[in-house]
C-alpha cells in the first residue's frame, strides 16, 4: 500500500468537501454521523474525509478553525478532529471557543506534539479524546466510533445492585434522571442542573464519570474501576485523565455550591459523598 509522510494511504480519488453528499456512497445514510475534519494540510484533510466517507461517516474536511464555525453556522456536526498545530489560529484557541457552547459538537485533538502536557491541557480545555500523528485511518476510525459511543452508548440512568462487580453493573433502564444535594443529572438529555436552575455544560469524560458516581455513590471508586466503566482502554484513559476530569467536574460542582459532594481518597481513588434518589 503506498503511504503518505503521513503515515497514511494514498488517496484513490478525490471526496468532495460538502455536507450535503448527493452522490454518496451507499454506505452512507441520512442518520450517519457527521464528522468534519479541520487541519491545515490538504493532502491529509483529502485522506481522511475519503477514508471516513468510505467507512460510512458523513465526512468533510475544512481548513481552519474560521472555516469550521462558518461550517458550524450552516448545520451541526456530531464530532470534529481538530488538528492542535494550525497557523494563525491554533487548535487549542478553537477548542477553547467550541467548549463555550453548551451544544458543541464532541472534539478529537489530532497533533504530532506527544508529551503528557500537551494532552492534559487539551482534555482539560474540553477535548474528548487526543490522538497523536501519524497515526493510522484506522485507529483515526476507531476513537472516532469510540467517543460518538460513549455520547449515545445507552448509559442513560441505571443502578448498580449490592454485590455487582464493578465492570458489570446491573442497570435500570427505566432511569432517566438522579438527584443528589440539590443538583440533578438528566442521564438522557446529558444534562447537569444546578440547585440554582442553571445548566452546567460537562465534556463526555465529566458525564461518564459523574454517571458512575450517581449510579453508585458513597463507595470508593478507584482510577482504574472508573477507566474500565467508561469504556476508556485507550492509553489516554490512564489514571492521570481520570484525575484531570475529576478535577475539572469537582471545580464545575463547587463554582455553584461550596458543599463537598466527590472526596478524594487517598492511594485509592474517590468517593461521591451525597446520597443519590434515582428519578
């Protein structure tokens, strides 16, 4: 297979970059998720859209982060790979101006920087997931399948029965919503409502944790219990991640309420402190 400096195949043949597919392949259908890639290379904007359009995804490709928002304004997008390193205006100023709205679509980081500080700050500025360059159309493929599952995986509401191992929990369907100390997570709608009335926007990793809290709190929940729940093998998922978004949700919590709801324990992981009353 001829490769790119990319790391990725050559092109066969050019993927327009729309939105509106009219000449799609079959493997495309109206309720596919739309993807839009933003990265200043052509030749690999071009490689990807065509290798995502191939695998059934409603891809397109865009040059800057001004051109996503234009993109943005016209129609949304169920997720964006987002390369960090653009001139101009980089990937982390982008994501920085997504994370403000409280519908923003979710946020691969694709960059060639791989130190631990540079994910770090994307996952803390927002990003769902943060893959390094090169990397393969496939693996590219699969975190993508992996975070738009964990935004819609059917992890609405549930709990857990006394006894359950902690990779299986046993959950209620039927459950929809859990308040705890005033606040209430709405599990189908991924909301968070403060005793305020205000809503509290969380990236995916802040959802999927405060999840395993409600559906089991006022036990110790360590790093990697909470790594497997989530669905997060990925070596991004470590327990330095699990921290950051433990860290990011305990400030959101008390920037509305001063009252202690998740406490760290230390050497073995976190407790969620208030009693939770299932909807």
């Amino acid at each position: 297979m001829i490769a790119n400096h990319h790391g990725l195949p050559a092109p066969i043949s050019r993927v327009p970059d729309n939105g509106d597919y009219p000449d799609a392949p079959d493997g495309i259908r109206p309720e596919s998720p739309r993807i839009v890639i933003v990265d200043d290379d052509p030749g690999l904007r071009e490689l990807l859209t065509e290798f995502l359009v191939d695998h059934g995804l409603r891809a397109e490709a865009v040059e800057s982060g001004a051109a996503l928002r234009s993109r943005l304004d016209r129609s949304p997008c169920d997720l964006v790979v987002l390369d960090m390193m653009m001139p101009g205006e980089d990937g982390l100023s982008v994501l920085r101006t997504l994370a403000q709205d409280g519908d923003a679509p979710a946020v691969i980081m694709f960059s060639s920087l791989a130190g631990e500080v540079d994910r770090v700050v994307a996952l803390e500025l927002g990003a769902d997931d943060y893959v390094t360059k090169p990397s393969s159309p496939r693996e590219i493929l699969a975190r993508i399948r992996s975070v738009l599952r964990r935004r819609g995986n059917g992890t609405t509401g549930g709990a857990i029965s006394a006894g359950t191992s902690a990779g299986a929990p046993a959950r209620v369907a039927s459950v929809e919503a859990f308040a705890f100390a005033g606040w209430k997570l709405d599990t189908r709608m991924r909301l968070l409502h403060a005793p305020d009335g205000t809503t509290v926007r969380l990236t995916d990793g802040e959802f999927q944790l405060l999840n395993i809290f409600v559906m089991e709190p006022q036990k110790v929940h360590s790093r990697d219990e909470m790594i497997e729940r989530s669905g997060r093998s990925d070596s991004t998922a470590r327990g330095r991640t699990i921290d950051v978004n433990i860290s990011r949700l305990r400030r959101k919590l008390l920037a509305v309420d001063p009252v202690e709801i998740i406490r760290t324990v230390r050497g073995n992981g976190y407790v969620f402190m208030p009693a939770v009353v299932a909807l």
